[in-house]
C-alpha cells in the first residue's frame, strides 16, 4: 500500500472528471489516496476529492493562484507531497499536467514517466505502461529510483468511482512561493453558452438529414434532454446551419466521450475520423448501408424526424 | 544625314533597351538556378508547337476566336520584322532590300514582290485585328480581361508601326507615280513594279495623292522617321510592363519544362543542416524562386485564361494566377536592386503574408488547369508547391486541420490515424482470398494492387478496391496486395509542403516495393498513380505504375472481360486531374464508360484537359474551405447542365467530393456516383451476350 498524492485539476471552478479517474483508481487498487489543491476559491472542492477517495486535501487557495503560474503551482504541489510524505504523484495528462508534471519531477528530484495509460505500485518501485513510437507499441517502464516518483496519465485509462458524501480533511498549505516570473494574466474562453464539445460526456451531433436549420432545432432538445453538447457534421457546418466550432471530424474537433449520438450522419471517414473513439455510438440514419453503422453500438434504421420525438419522449421519462 | 540620324536613334534606343534587359538578366542570374536547356531538339519542338505554332491560343474551342487574333497579331509581327530590317537598312542604303538574298528584284520566282504582297496584306490584316482587340476590350469586355491603359497604349503603338508604315509606301508610290521621283522600288520587266504588289497601300495612293506633291514628300520622310520612332518607342516600352512577353514569350516557350507536365517538386535536402539555418528548403524569399520563374512572371500578360479555368477563380475564392504573377512581379521590381546587389531581398516585406497572402497559397487545388491553358507556358503550381514547403517545414504556418491529417501519417500512414493493422480489411469481405505479398514475387504474380488509404479505408472507396479485385480476378490475373505494409503514397504531405513526411512515407514504400521486386503496379488512386510513376523515381523506386481504368481497359480490348452495357440513363465521366492534367490519360476511363453505358455517355462543358478538379487535390481534401462557394457543388452544378443521372469517377477524392456535392444539392436521388471499375463489374456480360457498339 502506497501514499500517493494526486494534484487536481479545477476548470470553471469544478474538479476535471480526469482528476477523479484517478482517485478512482487509487481506491480500487487500495492504496492511500491525498490531493492538493491550487487555485483561487477552490478550497470548496476539497469535499469532492474527499468523496471521491482523498483522505487527506492540501489547499493552496490564493488570489495570485487564480489563473496557472508554472513556479508557484510546482512550490503549492511540492509542498504538498513533502507533507503527505507521498511515494508517488500522479497528475492528469492534460495540458496542466503536461506544464507541470515534468517541473514538478524536476523540483523533488523524482523519477518520471508521461501520458502512462496503466500505473501498478508494487513494492518500492512502480510499473507503468504507455503508448510508445507514435502508438505503434506499448511500453512498459519500471520507475526503480528511490523515493518519490511523477508520473502523467492519459484521461479516460481508468475510471471514476462513485461519490460518496465526505467533508474533506483539509491542510491548509502556506503562502504560495515562486518569484512568479511567468505570470498567466488573463485566460480568454469563447463563451458558447452550451456544454463543450471536448469536455461533455456525451455528445449528439447532427448531419445533412437534418436537412435545414429547422432540423437542427428539432434535435437541439434532444441534446437538452440528455444534458449533452450539440455537434455537427461537416455538411451541417458547410451549409452554414451551425457555426465551425461545432464542426466533428477530421478538420473540426476530435471528441471522444462516453455516449455519442449521431444523428442523421451517413458517416463519411473525416466524420469518423473525430468521434470513433467515443465509447459508446447510436446512430439514427435512414440508410441501412450508412458507413455510420459500422462503427455504432447501436443503430436505428429510421426516419429521424420520427425516432428522435420519441426518444426524447423516453429520456424524459427514464428521468422523472 | 539620314545614316547619321538613325545610327544615333537606334544607338540610343538599343542603349536603352540592353539596359532594361540587362537589369532583368542580372536579377535572373541572382535567382535560384535551373538547368533548362537540357535536350535542345525537344525544346525547340515546344518552340515551334507552342511558340510559332501558337497552340495554345488557337486550339482551344473556346478561345478559338480571341486565340485567332492573336495568332495572326503574331505572325503579323513576324512578316513585318523583316520589312523592319529592309526600312531600317533604307537609312544606310537606299534600296536595302536589293541587297538582301532572296527579296531583290531578281529573285527567283519574284519572291521579292511576293513578300512586298504579303507584308502590304498583313499590315491590314494587324489592323483589323488590332480594331477587334480594342473592341473586345471596349465593348464586349470579357471577364478574364481587365481594361488597362497599359493595353491600349501597346495597342496604340502597333497600330502606329502599322499606319505609319501604310502612309510612307502609299506617299512614296505616289511620288514615283506622279511626280517621277526614282526611290529605288523593286522593279522588274517580269514582275512589274512594287506598287502592283501592294493592292493596299496602293489604294490609300490613290487616295492621298489629291493632296500634292509637298503634303506627299512630307508624309514619305515623316511617315519613314514616326515610324522609325515608333518602333524604337515600343522596343523600350515593352520591357517595363506586362507586354514583356512579345520579348520573353519565345524563350519561356522554349525553356518550359519538358515531359511531365511540370518540373516535379524538387526533392529537397533534408539532412542539409545549413539549409535549414538559412531557411532555404522551398521558397521563403523571393530570390529562392528559380531564374525560370521568375522568367515565367515577367511574360505573364495577364491575359487571364487561367482565371476563368481555376476552379478556386471560379469559386471566389482569393487565389487568381494573373494577379499571383502581377504581385510577384512588381515585388521582384521592387527588390531588383537589392537582390542584384545583395543576392538577397531586404526584409520589408515578406514573400508569404505580405505579398502572397496565406488564403491565397493554401487556395490552390494543384489541379493545373491554368498550365494547361498559359499560352506561353507558365508554371503556376511548383512555385506554389516550392511556397508552402517554406511555410510547413519552416514557419510551420500550414492550416491547423492539417495537423491530426499529419498526425494520422506519421503514426498510422493514413490520414485518420486509423490502426494500421486494419488497412487490409477491406478485403476480407471478398468471396475469394487476395493473397499479400511477403516475398519477392514469383512469375505467378501479374501486378501489385497499390490500394491507397482511401481504398483502404473509406466505406465508399472499399466497394471500388473491393470491384477491382473481382475485375482482376474474373480476368485471370495473378495479383497480390502489400497488407498492412503499405502506407499513404504521401501525395497530399506533399502537396501541402510537408516535404520531409512525404520523403519519410516515400522512402518506406520505395524500400517495400523494391525489396519485393515489384515491378507493375495497378491502383485507383490517381494521387497515388502520379506519385509513384512521376515522383518516386527521385528515389530511386521505378516502376511501371497503370490507373485501374488503364489496365481494365487493356483487360477489355484483350478479350479478357466482356462488357454488355446496362447503365441506365445519361453517363458523364468527371476527369481527375492527376489523372488526365498530370498524366495524360483521357481515353481509357472514358471508353470504359462508353462500354457500359446504355446511351451514349455525354461531355460536361469542362471536360479531358480542362476538366473542373473537385476541389480535393493539393490536400485541400483535409483543408476546411470556408472560402467563397464549394468547387465540388460547383462541378455538380455543371453535371447537372447535361443531365447527367450518373457521375462516373476515377479517383477516390473525386468520388467524396462530387458525392458529396450530389447530396448537398439535394439530388442524391436523382444521380449516382459510380467510379469506373464499378461500372464494369455491373456491366459483365454474362455468356452469351454481344456487346453492343454506339
């Protein structure tokens, strides 16, 4: 049993679902799970990461830690797996866990591996696995140095446990150090009003059988019935019926979530190309032959206009 | 006085001319080098067909009229040069043309008076043509020509050399006629006197001599020197402006690029460190472009025939060939001394952003429509290739939706980053077994099915690798795939500038197919055929490489697949460029669909040589086009002008572009896309049956 501390990631003032996949996995393979948490009003989310496995919570809540600041962030997180006496941090292979990760390895003088898909503690030493040579193989790694070792993982190699209901045990760590050199000033989000393509859970995306901007307001309430984003083909996009920035596929935005819906899109490979490792596919497309179907979970052949009422229908009533 | 006049006049004026000349020959020594007077008999056939031939300009149907005009503008000025030399040798000698072989009054068969025909004819021929030019500029205005004075000044001045020179014979006849001057005309007891010889300028004799003795010897010596002064004031004119091309035409002609229809992308250096630190991998600058290119920019008369041809023109998109050369000459203009001094530009400016705009690089399909229609031969795409290979492997500013295509190439060998593992899956829902080859093949295998990622792994182009297959096989021949050892042919790194992913796929597969001992080779890839048959030679990989409608074609005329037509309706071929443009074929794919075709198949109005690209090559398959109108719905457009119920295709891009097009028109119900090997397979006789002929 090990003492692993994991950094979180907060976005939007909520603790990323990559963050909890890994506490998920702390719990399911029994180790000691702490967290730290930076930020600038976040102590809030300690009870989170506590009903998600965090025995313990470091808080570095501070206003110059508002936007991310490479030398104080690796000061807060440093800081935090000194007093866990942590054997291991684990961190998201985000963009925040790509930045910080490797400074923070630095800065303990730890062993390190990124972007791991698998990690087994066992003993003094740790086993990672990672993709390797642009995928073409897996890797292992055994991280052998002693004392503490860093590593990154992929989001979506392990899986989030239920919460429970837990107020956390938070340490309040000190002052945020760092001469802060590199200061993030002001992090600019375009403001769709809607759930993000990236981020959701699931998505629903339309294509050409829509055929018209009406038909994209007929499946909007789909997708708000669901609590999912709303996406498009290139068709949809092409013909001006939704903006680019919902555009799935090859030259648009590449989504991977739990559940997608396709919906009246007949497939084409630069569609598939942005959504096929999704977890789970249904599509809805009147041609049986639709290329959609290959890659679907779950296929229903049939005139949209008709299947998608009653879908929402059933949601709704699966819901109340 | 006379000789004395006018050795100062041409001493001046040729001083001048060599100036302007020289200023751009020393530019040109400064650019890039390029070896382009390699195979001489060749390029003098290009110089006779394209140059004194002039194709270009009369072969097409569309540009017959126009490209007639021109045509005899041309020779007009051919017919006259000579007549040039006799007026200007008149100065020295009275009577020059006594001396020249051939043209004297004696000369056999009076060829002499007969030139005095010709030239008197062709001065009124130029003016007539010279009215229609002003007209189609004035009043029909079409739309590649966009009025300038620059035109009707140039137009001016050729209708000056001719007038003037129109009024001196006619003054001159009436002198001798009249007033009994003797000023050396031909003359001869067989053929008679000049003026016999020239219907024309005799006529406006008759016309002007009511004038008198004075106004007539006036015109014969101011008619002489205006024209004199003339063509002195046109020699020196044209270097400076966009008819540079009466100068530099025949040269460009003759250093055009021989065979493959353009200079391939040049293979570049990669492990050059210096070239890397000097930014000098593709064409960051503008001196980087080669001493031909920047030959080619400057005989640019911005005609525009490749406006109304480029299908990103056509589109409103930003790219127009005719203003790309425009900007790029008057940038050269520009850092002339600078580059002649230096041997660099200065950095006010950069090439890409500032000259070129980024939308206007990335536009380009690389369809080479416009190369196909340049009447002196211009090369528009290896520059534009040369441009973006700067741009991708050093400023790395290529459109951002390249970058999970690039991803896909270099981790998985397609563009989707699909498992490589599956690129032979396709096959498996055959009901015969395609064998893959692991070792050196044997006598027993025909042809190696190059496959393509599209083919690979596109649904719709599987059912096109997946007609071939049978096609092979229902004719008996012994044909073998390489599996998961095949990668993308590295067409569209190419295109896009990424030139060290292209040599790293190229390398691979060359190394594959070598090691195997391949030698023929089938695909249906158009993108795949061009880059193995014309770009993998550069790397040592030569092979004999066929489109699948070349070698089904052959399979057909051999008797070894019978054909009995069943398609249904009207049937028009859309030609891929590299298929047609980059490899010149035309035929077969068209006789295929005329064998399978019920009625006969019919002709969009851009058709074979000018056909209309789908707006998918030059990678701009994996580009988003946010641009003006979509180039495929406009192709569908032209489908749909002659009825077409089927569109048949030869190249898996063509096939998503124009399917796409189709259904975004709303008429998938109405038209189908077929590629050719489709057609076929629908179309094999049963036995029994006859082919029927159209």
């Amino acid at each position: 049993m090990s003492n692993v501390l994991v950094v979180a990631e907060v976005k939007g003032g909520a603790v990323r679902k990559p963050t909890l996949e890994l506490l998920g996995k702390l719990k399911q393979d029994g180790h000691t799970a702490s967290a730290v948490l930076i930020g600038s009003g976040v102590q809030a989310q300690a009870d989170t990461l506590a009903g998600h496995g965090a025995a313990k919570v470091y808080v570095a809540d501070d206003a110059a830690l508002a936007n991310y600041a490479q030398d104080r962030y690796v000061a807060a997180a440093a800081d935090a797996a000194g007093q866990a006496q942590a054997d291991m941090v684990w961190l998201s292979a985000s963009e925040f866990g790509k930045a910080l990760g490797p400074a923070l390895a630095a800065r303990l003088g730890a062993a390190f591996a990124a972007d791991c898909t698998d990690v087994t503690i066992s003993g003094d030493a740790a086993e990672v696995m990672r993709p390797a040579m642009a995928t073409k193989v897996r890797q292992k790694l055994r991280l052998k140095k002693p004392g503490v070792k860093v590593v990154t993982v992929r989001s979506g190699a392990f899986d989030a446990q239920p919460a429970e209901a837990k107020s956390a045990d938070v340490a309040t760590l000190a002052a945020p150090a760092g001469d802060g050199r590199i200061v993030v000033k002001e992090v600019v989000q375009e403001d769709t009003g809607r759930v993000d393509l990236g981020d959701a859970a699931t998505v629903v995306s339309v294509g050409r059988g829509v055929r018209g901007p009406e038909g994209v307001e007929f499946v909007q309430p789909l997708a708000d019935a669901l609590g999912a984003a709303y996406g498009a083909s290139r068709a949809v996009v092409d013909s001006g019926w939704m903006p680019f920035e919902l555009q799935v596929g090859q030259t648009g935005r590449v989504v991977t979530p739990d559940v997608y819906f396709a919906i009246g899109i007949s497939g084409a490979i630069q569609h598939l190309a942005g959504m096929s490792g999704s977890k789970l596919i249904i599509a809805v497309n009147k041609d049986p032959d639709a290329p959609i179907f290959s890659v679907a979970d779950y296929g229903i052949v049939g005139d949209l206009f008709k299947v998608v009422p009653v879908l929402i229908e059933e949601i709704k009533k699966h819901k109340s | 006085m006379q000789a004395e006049l006018m050795t100062l006049a041409l001493v001046a004026a040729l001083a001048v001319f060599a100036y302007s000349v020289g200023t751009k020959v020393r530019l040109f020594a400064r650019m890039a080098p390029e070896n382009r007077i390699d195979r001489p008999w060749r390029r003098l056939g290009l110089l006779f067909r394209i140059g004194l031939g002039q194709s270009k300009l009369v072969a097409r149907r569309k540009e017959r009229s126009a490209g007639a005009m021109h045509f005899f503008i041309f020779w007009g000025f051919m017919v006259l040069a000579l007549r040039e030399i006799i007026l200007f040798g008149n100065a020295y000698h009275p009577g020059f043309q006594e001396l020249l072989p051939l043209l004297g009054s004696d000369s056999p068969l009076g060829l002499g008076f007969l030139y005095t025909f010709l030239y008197d004819l062709t001065e009124v021929v130029v003016l007539a043509m010279v009215a229609i030019a002003v007209y189609r500029r004035l009043v029909i205005r079409p739309r590649r020509l966009d009025l300038n004075v620059e035109g009707l000044v140039i137009l001016g001045l050729i209708l000056g050399v001719v007038v003037t020179d129109l009024f001196y014979d006619a003054a001159k006849f009436n002198l001798v006629a009249l007033w009994g001057q003797d000023l050396h005309l031909l003359h001869s007891p067989v053929f008679g006197a000049e003026r016999t010889w020239a219907p024309f300028a005799s006529l406006l004799a008759t016309g002007i001599a009511p004038w008198g003795h004075a106004i007539n010897a006036g015109l014969v010596e101011f008619g002489y020197w205006l024209h004199v002064g003339v063509i002195l004031v046109f020699l020196n004119l044209l270097p400076l402006g966009k008819h540079a091309h009466v100068i530099s035409a025949l040269p460009n002609v003759f250093f055009g690029s021989l065979g493959y229809p353009h200079t391939p992308a040049a293979l570049l250096d990669l492990e050059d460190e210096k070239a890397w630190e000097n930014e000098a991998l593709g064409v960051t600058r503008v001196e980087q472009l080669t001493w031909k290119q920047g030959l080619d920019v400057y005989t640019c008369t911005e005609c525009g025939r490749c406006y109304d041809i480029c299908p990103t023109y056509v589109t409103k998109k930003p790219l127009a060939l005719k203003w790309m050369n425009d900007a790029l000459r008057h940038y050269l203009e520009e850092e002339a001394d600078h580059i002649i001094a230096t041997g660099r530009s200065s950095d006010a400016r950069q090439l890409v952003g500032d000259v070129i705009r980024h939308d206007t690089l990335w536009s380009c399909t690389t369809c080479r429509a416009c190369e196909e229609v340049c009447p002196v031969s211009i090369e528009h795409v290896p520059r534009i290739i040369a441009m973006r290979q700067a741009q991708t492997l050093m400023q790395e500013q290529y459109p951002k939706e390249l970058t999970p295509t690039f991803r896909g190439l270099e981790q998985n060998a397609n563009p989707w980053n699909i498992g490589y593992d599956k690129r032979a899956d396709w096959a498996a829902e055959l009901d015969f077994e395609v064998p893959i080859l692991t070792e050196p093949p044997t006598e027993a295998v025909d042809v190696l099915m190059w496959v393509g990622c599209m083919g690979s792994f596109d649904k719709r182009s599987q059912k096109v690798a997946q007609a071939t297959a049978r096609l092979l096989q229902q004719a008996g021949v012994s044909f073998a795939i390489l599996g998961t050892a095949e990668k993308c042919s590295g067409d569209l790194a190419r295109r896009s500038g990424n030139e060290m992913l292209y040599q790293a796929l190229a390398r691979e597969n060359v190394e594959t197919l070598n090691g195997l001992g391949v030698q023929h080779v089938v695909t249906q890839c158009p993108h795949c055929l061009n880059a193995l048959k014309n770009e993998y030679p550069q790397l040592e990989g030569r092979y004999e490489v066929f489109h699948h409608s070349q070698y089904i074609a052959r399979l057909v005329d051999e008797g070894r697949l019978t054909l009995a037509p069943s398609v249904e309706g009207t049937v028009t071929f859309h030609d891929p460029c590299y298929l047609g443009r980059y490899n010149r074929e035309y035929d077969a794919p068209r006789k295929l669909v005329g064998a399978t075709a019920k009625e006969a198949p019919v002709e969009m109005r851009r058709s074979r040589n000018e056909s209309f690209c789908c707006g998918a090559g030059g990678a701009r398959m994996w580009m988003e086009e946010n641009i003006g109108r979509r180039v495929n719905e406009e192709r569908v457009r032209q489908a749909v002008e002659v009825g077409a119920t089927t569109i048949a295709v030869g190249c898996p891009f063509c096939m998503t572009m124009i399917d796409d097009g189709v259904r975004q028109s709303g008429r998938d119900d109405e038209i189908k896309v077929k590629d050719v090997a489709e057609l076929v397979l629908e179309s094999l006789a049963k036995p029994g049956t006859e082919p029927v002929q159209h």
